[in-house]
C-alpha cells in the first residue's frame, strides 16, 4: 500500500512528537510514503536545518 501525505499532515506529526511512532507503524505495515515534489522542495526551503 502507497499513502501520500500533505505537508500539513507530516508537520502536524513532527509538531505532536509522533514521527517516530508513525515511521514504526508504517514499517509494521509495509506501507510506502510518497511525498509530493513540491512538499519536497518546499522543505528543502525552509531557513531552519533543524526543521528538515
């Protein structure tokens, strides 16, 4: 399974600590992140390297 996530919604999990309890899940899953490329280069923009 493939799931595609908004920018608000990868942010929404950083900002709530869940990151890692996501990533867990979704290795127990097997199911495959895409990222669009414009969240991509949107992240590659911002100012804060700590926040990439």
């Amino acid at each position: 399974m493939r799931v595609m996530l908004d920018t608000n919604l990868r942010s929404y999990l950083g900002d709530a600590g869940m990151v890692r309890t996501f990533d867990a899940e979704v290795t127990r899953r097997s199911i495959r992140v895409m990222m669009a490329p414009s969240t991509l280069v949107e992240v590659l923009g911002h100012p804060k390297l700590d926040v990439r």
